[in-house]
C-alpha cells in the first residue's frame, strides 16, 4: 500500500550515517507528530483557544474538599482538616509549563550500526523530536549528554532559542563523542552517569532517556526505579537491526585483538532484547524501542 507516508523519501531516517548536525536537528520541528508508542509524556496536553486551568497536580490551589480513596495522603491540609473536623485533602491546578529534560547517551558503545546509521544518530533524533514536540505544547527542554569523558547539561528553556541551544549541544556533544572513540580512557557505567544526570533534572520534570543500556552498571535497575519514581519518566531503548532480526549465519568477526578467522553468531541476540525490554517495565517507567535504521514514526513500541 502506498502513500505520502509510504514512499522511500518520507521512510528515511532525518540523520543518517553517523553525523549529528544542527540543521538537520532543526528541520525536524516540522517532521510529522511522534507516535502514540513513543510518548511525549503529559505535556502533550495542550490547551485550546479558552484560557482554563484543568485540574492536576501544579502549586497552585485549585480546592480543598473531603478526603476520598484514591488520594494522595500527601496533599491533606492539616489545617482545613481540623476546621472541619474530617480530612480535607488539597486539589491543583494543572501545572502546563511543565519541563522536559531530554538525555541522550552518546557512550562509545552507542557509536556504532550496521545499518543506514549509528545507534547514537537515532537516539539525537527521537530525543530531538520529542523536544519539538514539548515546545510546541508550551513546555521547556532541556539535554543531558552521557559520554566517556563525562556529562555535559543544557539547562530547560522555552521556544526556539530553547531548541536551538539543544541542537547545538546534541552536535557538539556527538563529534566529540566520535572524535574520542580511540582514545585510552573506559567507557564509564550508564548507572552511575544516569545517577548524576538526574541531579540536574528540575523539580517535577518529566524525563525521556535514548540509550542501548550497553555497560549498565550493577546499579541501572535501581537507578531507572528512582527515575521512575521521581516523576513521568521514558526510556526510548535504541537497537539496531541486528539486534531485533539477526542474521541467519554467523558471521566474521573483525573485532580488535580477534583472530581473523573466528565467526560470531548474533542468532539468539533478538530474543534476549525482547526479554530485556520486557524486564524493564518498571511502575511509572514507559518503555519504547526503538530501530536505529527508521525514522522515530515507524519505531516499533
């Protein structure tokens, strides 16, 4: 069946190879809207024309009313409560300048892809849209980068003076990322730069991670509890194709130090990532994986 939508042109990934650059970051605020598998978080809900508040959890008091199941114990006005003699229970206004704080893992295992481009260009991508996405509906982005030779962070802003800053950082933060790859330093563990890149996450922000979770860390489990625990939270898990349909034959290995002649069978690689994913389903934590060789529209959820 085809289409607009279907043609070779719109199936091509907006950056491919292994270059990330600003223009083409910039060109995506007109891609076609992400997904539903590949969620923006609440700040997808935007208001109409009408200047009104819905109710959520934002700072501002919205009502105090009696206690009922289902409510957060947290939000009892002590006060009120002993006016009226039973718990009360405050209600919010919906906070809609929410923050988005994007964080992209550019690691040296992330440089790398067997096809069309690297597992890092499509993690610049789908982070990049989300970004987009977020300022349209009235928010502000911001980036965390991972790499090996540390984080690098953008602090939210608004509009897109805000997008323009995160596509600097995303180009900049990459080309070293590949500049350094032959360097004599180690990959550090995701948990412990997941950890650090929390820190400079505002209150109440939601978070989206691109990442392979190569080199977890003993830790990422809990790591990624905290992140979910903490508020909205994304992972958007990059694989390559030959991570979800590996080839039917082993093939050779040309690795560093490998002798020539030793082959190496990736057979069973596709069934260990869908368990993976499936592992991580934590509370709170939406999980969407991604195909590092597609456009983030055909990314499988």
């Amino acid at each position: 069946m085809s289409g607009p939508g279907n043609t070779p042109a719109a199936r091509a990934p907006a950056l491919s190879g292994d270059q990330v650059t600003v223009a083409a970051l910039l060109a995506l605020e007109f891609a076609p809207p992400l997904p539903q598998d590949i969620p923006a978080l609440a700040l997808a809900k935007r208001p109409g024309i009408t200047a009104t508040r819905a109710a959520g959890q934002g700072h501002v008091i919205r009502e105090l009313r009696p206690f009922a199941d289902g409510d957060d114990p947290r939000f009892l006005d002590a006060a009120a409560s002993a006016r009226a003699g039973s718990p009360q229970v405050r209600g919010f206004h919906e906070d809609r300048e929410g923050n988005l704080l994007l964080i992209a893992d550019f690691r040296r295992p992330m440089l790398w892809g067997s096809r069309l481009r690297f597992r890092s260009v499509a993690a610049a991508e789908v982070l990049m849209r989300l970004g987009w996405q977020a300022m349209a509906a009235g928010g502000a982005a911001g980036l965390v980068t991972l790499s090996d030779q540390g984080l690098e962070v953008t602090r939210p802003r608004a509009r897109h003076s805000g997008m323009s800053r995160i596509a600097s950082h995303l180009a900049r933060a990459h080309q070293a990322a590949l500049a350094a790859q032959q360097g004599p330093h180690e990959t550090p563990d995701l948990d412990s730069q997941l950890a650090a890149a929390l820190r400079h996450a505002p209150p109440g922000a939601m978070v989206a991670l691109a990442s392979g979770l190569d080199a977890p860390g003993a830790g990422l489990t809990a790591v990624l509890a905290a992140l979910a625990q903490r508020g909205p939270a994304t992972l958007l898990l990059i694989e390559d194709p030959m991570e979800r349909a590996a080839p039917a034959g082993a093939l050779a290995s040309h690795r560093a130090g490998a002798a020539p002649s030793e082959l190496l069978s990736f057979g069973a690689l596709p069934a260990s990532r869908s368990r993976r994913a499936a592992n991580l389903h934590l509370p709170g934590l939406r999980v969407a994986r991604i195909a590092s060789d597609t456009s983030a529209r055909e990314a499988a959820g």
